[in-house]
C-alpha cells in the first residue's frame, strides 16, 4: 500500500496523525532541525538524483525521515516518460496539498526532475501549492531554495539546463558505508530524436562528464565498499570524452566508452564488477565488444532496449538501427562472451503498429533471446514526434500485446533460470532478502537474482561468494554456501561443516 493510501485512513481514526506530526516537527523546529521526505518515480537517473537530493539535503544539516507526516520538505521526483507517470504525480500532489493545508507549521513541496523541467511555470499556475519547482540539472541549489521556502518567500522555479559547464553530482560514502552496487553518470542527456521519447525535451542536450572525474568517483566508491559499478548515461555506450584525455581513438571505435571502461579497469583494480547502463545499439562498436573480450569485470550482461522487432515500426520511431542491425550486435557480443545474456525495452501498440509487425517482435524476442523484459503501452507525449501519427492501437490491444510480451518473457526466463539448478554461480551480496528475515540477496554477473538460503554466517559487505543454485522461482534463483568452493570468507568457512575430501 502506498503512504498516501495509508495516509487516507486519517480521518476515521482517534489518533491523528496530522496533528502528532505538527507537534513533533513544532518541537524539532525549536531545536532547529528539519526532516525530509523524498518519493521517486521513473528511471534509474531519477534513483541516482534522489540519492544526490538525499545528500545535498544531508550536508544542510537536514533529517531523511520515511514518511510525508513527518517530513517539513517533502520532495516529488518525477518522471514524464509515459502519461501514467504524469497522471500519477498529479494525483500524489492533490493529496500532498491537502496534508499541507491541514498544517500549522511550515512545510516546502517541492516538485523536481522531468515533470518539473516539461512543466516549468505552467506548474505553479496549475498547482499553486508547489513551493519549488526544480529541473534535473539544478539540484545543488536545492538546500537554498528550500530553506527561503519555509521562511515564507514567493514559489521558484529553477528548470534550466546547465549547458556551458555541465555539472555531475558525486555520489558521497556514508558513514555507514555505500551500497555494493552503486551507479556513476558518465553522461547525461540525449542527441537522439527517437519519435515517441520526450527524454531529449526533459534531459536536455547530451553532455559528457571528464574521465579524472568519473576514474576519482569510482576510487572513492571502491575504496569505501562497493564492488560493482553501473556507468549510467541515456545512451551510455555514445560517451565522448569532453577533456581529450583518453588519447587517440582505435580507428574502429565511435565513442570513449571502451577506452574510459579499459581506464577504470587499469587505474581501479580492486574493482570487482563493470556495468553500463543504458546503450543504443546504434553505437556499439568494435571497441566496445573487445572490452567485453578482454576484461573480466565487465559483466556478462547487457540491457539493450531495442523497443520493436519490425523493421517498419523501428523506422517510424526513429530508432536508426534495424533487426539485422541489432542481431549482428548481439551475436558480435555473444562470439566473445557466449555466456552474455540481454534484456531490453519493449514498446506495443506504437502507431500504426500491425498484428504481423507486433509478431516480429515476438519473433526477435525468441531469436535473441532476451532474458528480462521491460514493456510498456505507447503512451503519446507532448512535443515528440510520434505525435503527428496518431494513436491507432486500441488500449484492449495495447493490452493484449502487453500480456503476450509478458507470457513469453517469464517462459523464457523460467528456462534459463530451470538450467541453472545445479551449477555453482558466484553472487554480488547486496541486500537483505525482502522476503525472508535476516536473509540477503544479491545479483550474479549476468544479472540474475540469487536469494541466499539459510544462515551461513554471510552479511553485507562480503562481496562476491560462490553459491550453488538449488532452486528456481519464476524470477530469481535460491543459493546455498558450499564451503568447498574458494572465494567462500575465511570467517565462514572455518564455521562450516566440511564435508570428508575424497
Ligand atoms: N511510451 C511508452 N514507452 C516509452 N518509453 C519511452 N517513451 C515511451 C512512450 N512514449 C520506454 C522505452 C524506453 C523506456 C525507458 O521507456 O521503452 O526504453
Ligand atoms: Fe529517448 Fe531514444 Fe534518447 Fe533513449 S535514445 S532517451 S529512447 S530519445
């Protein structure tokens, strides 16, 4: 149940809360420290800003609480990817302003991320309670604009893009550590003008972060506890380096993606795991699947959208690859690691979209085959292209089409899950099981969840463990240690039963 839900049963109860909360934050007032709340919808990016927010907020001296009720800022970030999002945050936001008007003291709404930056202005006339309204790009002034919020001055709105010196947030250690998989930006933005994506309008122009920067984060990161990190960008795999320090490009390369991945590799040895998040196979070049040959931290996993498997819809979206294109990628991928698997990004119900294209699509699902799929209903977007075509698809089969991606997705994943039973699969321990207490789950290299069996003495921090695979659920796998295996602690090894060498 959603905390806005929750929140409903307010009125039918003796407690209120509104008014438990109004004394709580009254009093922290007094003592001068302030809470905040922050709910993200949308993308990876958007994850990785939250955690930005969370910072800023932090280093002001501000409280994280972990609902609105207790919070004095309480902060949307939100996505405007598809209508459903949108539609969404205008909901949360009716409720936001009726938890705000039932106040006595001061609370700051803040609306940040693509909405924010689409909406600009036409926010604060549609929705007056919104005290700032924040683009991606303007987060460090966030701390300010809030705390000018509260002492009562006039709704701002902060949304443009920072064009001439692009700044990229750091990620900051905590005290109590950083997550084993933590994400870096190495770009942000978008030149590609895919017809139904109002990311390019949001985002912005796409604009690269320097090599010393990303390398010195990624150090930082490593030296403070995680083993894996996800290079993120909006077309990753296109990454230019903007200072020239990487040297001369490899005359079969497009980008500095392979040589920044090579960089991180030689100057960040203790790292154990490389991924990068999310490419266009447009930009997959001869460089990059060396560095998938060549270095073994590069995980064997890749998520790929690829959105329709028909020829036709692909160049009605803009997409600039086609099938053959893609497959060619895939198998250049899979010659050098055979073991790599794929997920992607699928959209159904793109205009004009015909029961033979929606078959192609299906058909290019089981030609690859993709192992984890993303998909989504077309949802027309203000300004884009795709507009001019309509929306020709009925939502029944938008549905429809929906489902079918589905069903073939999960049997596909039980397959590739079904034959991994057996075999031994070494584990990232990222974070307790949320389905069983005290337990811990975490990701093989190719990317499939492994949720860790019995207490084997294991906790978080312990990095990458062998564990055999006893048994596949529909999304995930279940691992036992075996303390035979190497790479199992020291720490664990000396507690378990060792079983009689033969
Ligand atoms: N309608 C539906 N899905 C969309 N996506 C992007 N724009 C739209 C849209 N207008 C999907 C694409 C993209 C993912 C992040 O969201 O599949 O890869
Ligand atoms: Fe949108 Fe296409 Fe850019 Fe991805 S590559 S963010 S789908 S415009």
């Amino acid at each position: 149940m959603a905390w806005w839900e929750r929140e409903g049963s307010a009125g039918v109860s003796i407690f209120d809360p509104h008014l438990h909360f109004d004394r709580l934050r009254a009093k922290r007032a007094l003592s001068g420290m302030l809470n905040f709340f922050i709910r993200t919808l949308g993308c990876q990016m958007n994850v990785h800003d939250s955690d930005r927010v969370y910072e800023l907020l932090s280093d002001a001296g501000m409280c994280a609480v972990s609902s609105p009720e207790q919070a004095d800022v309480i902060i949307v970030n939100t996505c405007s990817v598809r209508q459903k999002a949108e539609s969404k945050l205008d909901s949360e936001l009716g409720k936001l302003r009726k938890l705000k008007a039932l106040r006595n003291s001061p609370t700051a709404l803040v609306v940040a991320g693509c909405v924010a930056r689409q909406r600009g202005e036409a926010m604060l006339k549609r929705m007056p309670f919104v005290d700032v309204v924040i683009g991606p790009d303007n987060l460090l002034s966030l701390p300010n604009l809030v705390k000018m919020a509260l002492r009562g001055a006039p709704p701002t709105v902060a949304t443009e893009w920072d064009l001439d010196r692009p700044t990229f947030l750091r990620s900051r250690p905590h005290r109590d550590g950083v997550s084993a998989s933590s994400f870096v930006s190495i770009s942000k933005g978008c030149d590609e003008r895919c017809s139904y994506c109002i990311v390019p309008r949001t985002r912005g122009p796409e604009r690269h972060r320097s090599p010393t920067e990303i390398v010195s984060e990624v150090r930082d990161l490593v030296a403070a506890g995680a083993r894996e990190i996800i290079l993120l960008g909006q077309t990753v795999n296109n990454y230019q380096d903007p200072s020239k320090e990487l040297g001369r490009r490899p005359s079969h390369a497009q980008s500095d993606i392979a040589a920044l991945i090579r960089r991180i590799a030689h100057e960040v040895p203790t790292l154990t795991r490389l991924r990068y998040t999310s490419p266009h196979p447009r930009f997959y070049d001869g460089a990059l699947i060396e560095a998938h040959r060549d270095l073994p931290l590069l995980c064997r996993h890749v998520h790929m959208p690829v959105q329709s498997g028909s020829d036709r819809i692909l160049k009605r979206m803009i997409r600039r690859h086609n099938r053959q294109d893609f497959l060619q990628t895939i198998g250049q991928l899979k010659k050098v690691q055979p073991e790599l698997t794929v997920s992607t990004d699928i959209i159904v119900g793109f205009p004009t979209e015909t029961d033979e294209d929606f078959e192609q699509t299906l058909s290019l699902i089981r030609e690859v085959p993709f192992i984890g799929i993303y998909a989504f209903k077309y949802s027309p977007r203000p300004g884009t292209a795709a507009l001019r075509l309509g929306d020709d698809v009925s939502d029944g089969m938008k549905a429809e089409r929906l489902a079918r991606v589905f069903e073939l997705s999960e049997s596909l994943m039980r397959n590739h899950l079904d034959r991994l039973v057996g075999t031994v699969q070494r584990v990232l321990i990222e974070e307790p099981n949320p389905r069983s207490d005290g337990g811990l789950t975490g990701h093989t290299d190719r990317n499939e969840i492994v949720h860790l069996r019995g207490d084997a003495g294991l906790r978080l921090g312990d990095g990458v463990v062998p564990l055999r695979i006893v048994e596949a659920y529909k999304h995930s796998l279940v691992g036992e240690l075996d303390p035979m295996l190497t790479g199992v602690p020291s720490r664990i090894k000396h507690r378990l039963p060792i079983a009689p060498s033969r």
